[in-house]
C-alpha cells in the first residue's frame, strides 16, 4: 500500500480555502452602496467566479476524454451540461444587473464620462465574447451526445470537441476577467 505524501492534506486544505475565498470575492459587493442592483452584482459575479472554476473542473474531464477512453464521455458530458447551465444562469443574472448599468445614474455614465475605453472597449467587447460561451458549449454538447458512441473511433471529432471547449472556457475567461477590471476601475 502506497502512503500518501504528509503535505496532500495541507495541499487540499489550502485549495479548499483558496476555493471558498475565490466564492466570497463578489460578497464584497454585499457590503457596498446599495444602488439598487446589489443583489444582481452578487449573483452575477458569484456566477462568473463559479462558472470559471467549473468550467476548468470540466476539463479534467475532457483530458481523459482525448485519450479515448470510452468511460469519460458521460463525465463529461454531465460537467458540461453543468457548466453550459451556469453560463445560461450567469447571462441571466448579468442581464438583469445591465439595466443598473444602463440606468441614468449607473455606471454607464460614469464610466463614458471617466474612463470612455472602459465601456466603448472593455465592457461591449466583454459582453459579446462573453455570449459567445453559449453555441460553443452548447455546439460541444450536442457533438458529444449526437457521435457519443463513435467518440472512441473518431479522433477527428475528439479534437473538434476539444477545440469548442477551448473557446468556450477562452469566452468565459475574457469575460470573467474583463468583469474584474470594470469592477475595480469603478471601485477605485
């Protein structure tokens, strides 16, 4: 029998920690002004930050998937329903936030009237990659259901399921991290 390394428990106790941290960054919007979209912001970002951390999880998956093992296509399958389902509640939340951003007094003005490339730039571009997260889950789930039995035979169709999921997480990470950067421009 194998001994584990004495450091793994300490290594999943900071991942742990590391992980609920990385949940809590939108609750500070808990604890801000109350413009009336608190709510939106805090379900918003604690969607984006979730979404992220699953859609990285769902590649853990995919990696044994590559390989051609047959048993991982309905791994796989569930984490990406489960990460094309917390894109669709994300986007939803994050439109609902948008009228806040839109508002007369939001942070639409503020940002054409301070910082003019942060909405012109960052926000429409953000927006728009962000939305495009959805036909490359979902096109990636709808290829991996439809050919799941061919998976194995078909490498061709592994690497173009490969390549969906790499744009959709690409999507995810540009509007995550684009979100980050307007939050903190209107923040500071």
């Amino acid at each position: 029998m194998k001994k584990d390394s004495p450091y793994r428990d300490l290594a999943v106790t900071q991942g742990l920690i590391a992980i609920v941290c990385f949940l809590l960054i939108p609750l500070a919007n808990a604890f801000g002004p109350d413009n009336g979209h608190r709510l939106a912001g805090v379900l918003h970002g604690l969607g984006a930050s979730l979404t992220m951390l699953v859609a990285t999880y769902m590649w853990h998956a995919y990696y044994s998937y590559a390989k051609g093992l047959t048993q991982s296509v309905k791994r796989l399958e569930w984490r990406l329903l489960v990460t094309n389902v917390l894109v669709l509640a994300t986007i939803a939340a994050g439109n609902w936030l948008y009228i806040g951003y839109q508002a007369p007094d939001g942070a639409s003005e503020w940002f054409k009237l301070h910082a003019p490339f942060a909405h012109w730039v960052v926000m429409e571009y953000k927006e728009f990659t962000a939305l495009l997260a959805i036909p490359f889950g979902i096109g990636a789930s709808v290829l991996l259901r439809r050919f799941a039995g061919q998976a194995g035979l078909r490498t061709e169709l592994r690497q173009v399921i490969g390549i969906l999921l790499t744009l959709q997480w690409l999507c995810l990470f540009v509007g995550f991290a684009f979100g980050l950067m307007l939050a903190k421009w209107r923040l500071a």
